[in-house]
C-alpha cells in the first residue's frame, strides 16, 4: 500500500496554490446581478417604462412589480420550485421570503473584502428561482420573423 499524503497543515489565507480560492463569491454575485436584471426587465414590461428602479436590493424590484406579476411569479414559484426544494425551517414560504433572503447578494458577494456581510447564499433554491423566473418572463413576448420593408437588393 503506498502512503497517502495529507494536506498541509494551513489556514486559507495561507494556500498558495488553491487556483479557485480567488474566484469566491463570483457565482452568487452574477447570479444576484441576473435576478436583478430579470425583475427590472419584468418591471418595464409592467410599467411600459424602461426606468426600472436604481437598485441593487432584489425585495425592492420585487415589490415594485404589479401586484399581479408578484401573485403570478409566487404561485409559479409554489407550483415549480418549492416541491424540488423543501425547507425544514419554513411549513409555507414563497419568492419573496428567497428574494429577500438574498436581497443583497449583489454587493454582499462583489464586495467580498468588506467585512459584516451576509455570507449565505443558497445557491440551489436561488438558480432554481432565477430560471423560474426567465422562464415565466419568456411567456410576455413573443419573437416574430419579420419581412424587409425593402425588396432584396440585387
């Protein structure tokens, strides 16, 4: 039997040759950032207004969506998400208990150095609520081929 070689007696700040350790915190920061543009770009197709607000914070976009679009994305997120992601800690929860759970995941992730941030993220339920969400704005438009107003030059 060969001997096995165990890993060095170190502290993270110390590992050297760690090729990820500086890539931590980047997918909950761009996953943060994508649900911040879905729920803005949800909010001009409520608003008819491409002012969405100026805002990091994911329960204040939620919030500002009609009250229709908030009750549509919770029952989708009650029908589709939660059967696959059952919480011990909550009998009845919906997107904007995660949204706010995360609200601040942009900055807290991308501003990582900083110290007193909220360092959990539960990144299975949030994809999952992130694709749930893409996918129910992709039910408010539809793509159409569209003809030349010209004829085709020769």
């Amino acid at each position: 039997m060969q001997k096995t070689k165990s890993f060095p007696d170190q502290q993270f700040e110390e590992i050297e040759n760690w090729a990820d350790r500086e890539h931590v915190g980047v997918e909950p920061m761009l996953l943060a950032l994508s649900m911040e543009l879905a729920l803005k770009a949800w909010f001009v197709f409520d608003h008819d207004d491409p002012n969405a607000l100026k805002s990091h914070n994911l329960t204040k976009l939620f919030d500002a969506l009609l009250p229709q679009s908030q009750q549509r994305l919770d029952e989708e997120f009650k029908r589709s998400v939660i059967p696959h992601h059952l919480s011990v800690f909550f009998l009845d929860y919906g997107i904007r208990d995660i949204l706010t759970q995360h609200k601040d995941a942009f900055i807290d992730w991308r501003y990582l150095h900083e110290a007193k941030k909220t360092m959990m993220f539960d990144q299975s339920i949030f994809e999952a609520t992130l694709e749930m969400v893409l996918h129910e704005f992709r039910k408010r438009y539809r793509i159409e081929q569209a003809a030349p107003l010209f004829g085709h030059p020769n």
